[in-house]
C-alpha cells in the first residue's frame, strides 16, 4: 500500500482498478534520400500531417457534444500546429535541404525548439512545447504506421487512468461510465486536463511525479479527489472506509441536485443569488437544471473564434436573443468580447504579443476596433427587447474607457430609435473589475454611469500580486487569501453598497465555499457566479451558515497579516460549516484537514 498526494483538479472518489496509460517515443532511424526521392517523401509527410488532422477533428468533435462552447476551443492549438510554419514548413525545407527522410527533419526540427525555449520558464511556453511534442509523436507514427498508443478506446471495464499526462484527445473519449476518475504526473490547478474532468463531473487529481512507477494496470486504486489523496492497493480496511464515504458522497450530491431550485438564503435570512457562467445559448439548459437563478456571465468569445470569419450582426442577436428567452424570467448578463494577443485568429486582426495579459485585450481591442464593437453592442441591444438582460465591459481600467464604450452604446439607440427597432431603453451598462487601477476607483465609476460592478477575481488577483497564474513558476505565488487581495475586495464591495451600485462576482472565488462565505461578509453581494455544476453544493452550504457571521470572520481576518495565519483561522472556524463530500481548494492543500 502506497499514499500520494497530488492536486485537486476535480472533486469527487472514485474506487477501482488502475489502467495505466502506456506511452512511447520511435526511435527516429535516419535514412538518406536522393534528389528523386524528395518529393516523394514530402507527399509521404503530407499525408501523414492529414491523417492526423482528421484524427484530431474526430476527437474534438466527438469531446464537443460532451462540453461547454469554450472547452470546445481547447482542441483547436494541436490541430494549429499541423499547420504551423515553424514546424511544418522547416520540416519539409530540411527534407529538401538534406536529403533525409522526413521522421528525421521532423525530429531535428522539433530539437531545435525544445532547444530554443527549454531554459524559459514561462508556462505558456512549455504547455506549447508539450502541445507540439504529441504533435510531433502523432506524426511519427502516422508515417511509420506504428500504433500510437493503447488509447482510452480500449477500456474493458470502467477503471481510474494513469497517464504521465493527457491530451485533449484524450480527454475527448472520458465518459464517467468508463473513465472512474484520472491520475497525471504533469499538470496543475490549470491544466486542461483538470478542467475537462471538472465539467464532465470526473474526479481528478494531477501534478504526482514518478507516480507510475508505483502502479500498474489492474491494482486496486482509491482516488480521494476531496483531499487529494491516491492510495494504490489499499488495505481492506481503507477500501471499506472509502466506499462508505463515497457512498455518503454520491447520497449527499443526489440530494443537494434535488434541492438545487431551492434558493440559497442563510440562516439570517440573507438571499444570495446564484448564477451561471455559460459561453453560448447551449448550456443554459445545463445551468437551469443546476438550479442557476440567472446568468452571471456570458462570454461571447466563442461567438468569434469558432470560425474563420467574424459572425454578422443577425447571427449575434439570434444567439443572444436565445440567451435571454431561455433564462427568462431570470437576468442574464453579456460581456463584451475579451479577447487577446493570446488567442489569435486572423479575421480579428490581431498580432502576436510578447505580453498578452498586458496588451490589447478586451475593451481595449473593442474601442480600438469599432466596427467589431458597434456590431455586437447593436445586437445585444437589439436581443435586449426579448428578455431581461445587461451588458458589462471587461478590463476596464479607466473612466475614460467606459465613458467611450457608453458614448458608443448612446449613438447605436440613438439610431435604434431612429430606425424604430425594438430595445430595452432601461438596459443596465455595467463593468468588470479586474484591474487594481478599477479597484480603487469604485467611487468614480458609479458617480459616472457605471450601474453594477462584476469582480472577475481571477485576473484581479493575477494583476493585484503580479503574478502570471499559468507560469508554473510563480503559480504557487497565486492566493487569493493574500491579505491584500481580502483587503481589496472588501474596499471593492463596501464602495459599491455605498453607492447603491449591484456588484457580483464572477470569477473562480464566488464557487469555492470558504471564499464565498467571505464575500458574503464583505457586504451586500447581488449574486455569485460559477460553473453551474458548483450551484447545488454552494446553495446548501450558504442555507446553513449566518452572514452576520461571516461578517464577524472577515473582520477577523483583516487583522492578520500573513497568509498562514489567515488559512490556519479558516481551517478551524469555518471548514467545521462544511457538510460531508463539500470540497475548498483550502482544504486540499492540507491532507490533515478532516471533513
């Protein structure tokens, strides 16, 4: 018997036997080609760069009916780098160059990037690099004819995987009727990985080293995804301990779904409402059924990415005016476009960028691309007159950048009214608070127009500490329990109930129970917006503890100075709230914690 601890990427236990997910590299045999050859063997690798691209589009399209709009998206960087100049064009240039065979050019190319970026620590870069490498392995073996790998096709019983890592591809052919729950070596708190498992419901846990070298297919597995534990070949005992827990577990979540249209107000008679974060009309169904009273955020990005052309005017406000018939009578908020340097797509004319984070983003990219901006504001204007919805811009961070957005939005129903199209004329214009520079400029905002304020909590806290949240050098660095980020938010809150301006939160905060029962202390919060499948569990919770409490906490917890100090009051005053299978990223980070 073996105990790991790794980290939680999505709750749950899972009980089975190991299926260990075998991967191998070809050894590349160089083989010298004449000047006849070359084309030939270029055709050769052409072929081969097909044959993996309809593999890949398979694979994505049959992960797409599984998942939301935006994880739909995470498949596109691998089928990319099929066509990626850097690796394809030198590929066939050093084919040509040298006479070699094509397995040779592609390995030597793929060498000089590994070489290129290998000492950056930057987590882009080497999610990049780990991209490329299964591109470069899938190529390989379509050119040798070699099987790839055993695949997760070939389950014969369900069973918890064991990988080094897993690609999307993978991830593509997760059921929870065959895939129990997954164990990886790589990954962390972001990983692609994690967050398909988390919006299929699959327990997961990520970021063990050297794990597979203590497991082999067909040994017993307890996977404790609420702390993070992986016990191989457990003893009797500990198999019966977490049965029995798992079993109370899945009675518990079956009761919270069936209580999930209940509303969520505290014992103190507070009502919370909470939302949805949804990226299209199709996952609305989903949100309502996990008893979503609204939508907190409606990311539009897919809208424009999905394609390889921008979506026109009346195919915006057909899917937007779905959005606001499908959650009526509830609310349902739309950002704005915000996208960057990060995510370039050509018919959005964007440029590569050495910062993304910090370039030409969001409402910075909209006002600097009218026509784009003008067309979506008007269809959401237009969507507006078939149910209750507000707009808000992301990463604001002046009062300059809003007053232009509004200006834009006045003229479009100037021109509305003009031409006797039907709109909400009392539509609500709000904005997202990612930025320090908004954080401490709340007062000026509502004085200006602002109606209601969204936290985006997880770009204000990567901007707030500076620190890249992806780059897995500092991400340890990311903690929302850093008491400037609890003295932020509690100014951000307080300013906006002084001025009678709604403000919710949207981002990874408002789903996790301890955070959100401080921003429930921090003041008058109008709603809390999360992955829908969190709703039931957050709602149960918040029924069963005080505001007025929560509040006496945060007070509390203002005083310390020092992170540890702050997660040591937590652990033993509010994780005792916690009924059984209810899970904190607080708690997984401290395997001694027992709930």
């Amino acid at each position: 018997m073996k105990i790991f601890k790794g980290i939680l990427a999505s709750p749950g236990i899972a009980i089975g036997k190991a299926y260990v997910l075998s991967r191998f590299h070809l050894a590349v045999v160089t083989r010298a080609i004449n000047k006849n050859e070359v084309y030939a063997e270029i055709e050769r690798f052409n072929a081969a760069i097909e044959m993996v691209r309809k593999e890949f589009v398979a694979s994505a399209n049959k992960g797409a009916g599984n998942l939301s709009a935006s994880l739909r998206d995470i498949f596109n960087p691998h089928i990319q780098i099929l066509s990626d100049p850097t690796l394809v064009e030198q590929t066939r240039q050093l084919v040509e160059k040298n006479h070699v065979n094509p397995e040779t050019a592609l390995k030597e190319t793929f060498d000089k990037l590994v070489q290129r970026f290998d000492k950056m620590k930057d987590g882009h870069i080497k999610d990049r690099l780990q991209d490329i490498e299964f591109v470069v392995n899938k190529l390989l073996h379509a050119m040798t004819g070699a099987g790839g790998d055993d695949g997760l096709s070939n389950l014969a019983e369900p069973s918890i995987i064991f990988a080094h890592d897993l690609s999307p591809f993978d991830t593509a052919q997760m059921s929870a009727k065959d895939v129990l729950g997954f164990v990886t070596e790589a990954g962390g708190k972001t990983s692609h990985t994690g967050i398909i498992a988390s919006s299929l419901n699959i327990p997961a846990i990520v970021g063990i080293p050297k794990i597979l070298k203590s497991v082999q297919t067909g040994d017993y597995v307890v996977l404790d995804a609420t702390t993070g534990n992986v016990i191989i070949r457990p003893t009797d005992e500990q198999f019966q301990t977490f049965n029995r827990k798992r079993q109370k577990v899945l009675y518990l979540d079956k009761k919270m779904e069936m209580d999930a249209g209940k509303e969520a107000r505290t014992l103190d008679g507070v009502l919370v409402t909470l939302s949805a974060n949804i990226e299209g009309h199709s996952d609305i169904a989903g949100a309502i059924l996990h008893g979503a009273e609204g939508i907190g955020l409606y990311r539009t990005e897919f809208l424009f990415v999905k394609g390889n052309r921008l979506p026109d005017e009346d195919e915006q406000f057909e899917d937007y005016k779905k959005v606001a018939q499908s959650i009526a009578p509830h609310t349902a908020i739309i950002r704005t476009l915000d996208l960057g340097g990060d995510k370039i797509h050509d018919h959005l004319s964007m440029e590569h960028e050495a910062n993304p984070a910090l370039g030409l983003r969001a409402i910075r990219y909209c006002l600097d691309h009218h026509a784009i901006f003008r067309t979506q504001l008007r269809s959401i204007l237009r969507a507006s007159h078939y149910g209750k919805l507000r707009v808000m811009f992301p990463m604001v961070g002046s009062l300059e950048e809003f007053l232009k957005a509004r200006s834009m939005m006045d003229k479009i129903k100037r021109e509305l009214e003009r031409d006797k199209i039907h709109f909400d004329r009392n539509m609500k214009i709000g904005m997202m608070v990612e930025t320090p520079s908004a954080a401490i400029s709340i007062h000026q905002f509502a004085a200006n127009g602002v109606e209601f304020f969204s936290i985006g909590t997880n770009d204000l806290i990567q901007y707030l500490l500076a620190i890249d949240r992806a780059n897995q050098s500092v991400a340890s660095l990311y903690e929302p329990l850093n008491p400037a980020v609890i003295r932020t938010l509690w100014n951000i809150i307080q300013s906006a109930n002084r001025y009678k301006a709604p403000v919710s939160v949207c981002g990874k905060m408002s789903m996790d129970p301890i955070y959100a029962f401080l921003l429930i202390g921090m003041g008058d919060v109008e709603s809390l917006s999360m992955d829908s499948h969190s709703i039931p569990k957050l709602k149960q919770f918040i029924r069963n503890i005080s505001a007025e409490d929560a509040r006496k906490h945060v007070l509390r917890l203002m005083e310390f100075d020092r992170v540890k100090e702050i997660k040591k009051y937590l652990v033993k005053n509010i994780v005792p709230l916690f009924s059984e299978g209810m899970v904190s990223e607080l708690t997984s980070e401290d395997s001694s914690v027992d709930f």
